[in-house]
C-alpha cells in the first residue's frame, strides 16, 4: 500500500513539474510543491530526494535553504 502512495506522489511532481514549464532551466523551489501537489513539504522532498538518487530530477543547492530542482529531460536511446 505505501508503494501505491509513492507511485501517486511521483506522479504528481512530474506532472506539475512537466506544467510549470517556464521553470525548466531554473527550477522549482521545494516549497512551491506544497501548494500543487498533498503529502506535505518534508514527504515531498523525500521523494525529490529519492528520484535524484534514480536520475529523474536534478537539485540545485547554490541558494541557502532553497533547493531548486529541474526535471531531467528523458535521453532517447541509440540503437547499435
């Protein structure tokens, strides 16, 4: 059942990730999720946190207590 509500999460960052299409080069800050997508700021980071670690997003830590983080644009892969 956790993993259902995970996958849910997921969903729902990329979407709004996806949307918010004027923030692809600078980010989103971690707190504007809050607003969009339920779980809370700290479980929403946990799962940011969790898909940089799988390569889908990519954090931005310059900003003092403000990361920002970018969607990775998905690689079409090459055949032989």
């Amino acid at each position: 059942m956790p993993e259902e509500s995970t996958k849910g999460l997921r969903e729902q960052i990329i979407q709004y990730m996806t949307e918010k299409k004027d923030y692809r080069t600078t980010g989103i800050p971690t707190w504007w999720f809050k607003f969009s997508v339920p779980g809370g700021t700290p479980k929403i980071r946990r799962e940011l946190e969790k898909m940089e670690r799988e390569g889908l997003v990519e954090s931005d830590h310059r900003q003092s207590n403000n990361t920002l983080w970018k969607l990775m644009e998905p690689v079409d892969e090459v055949a032989p």
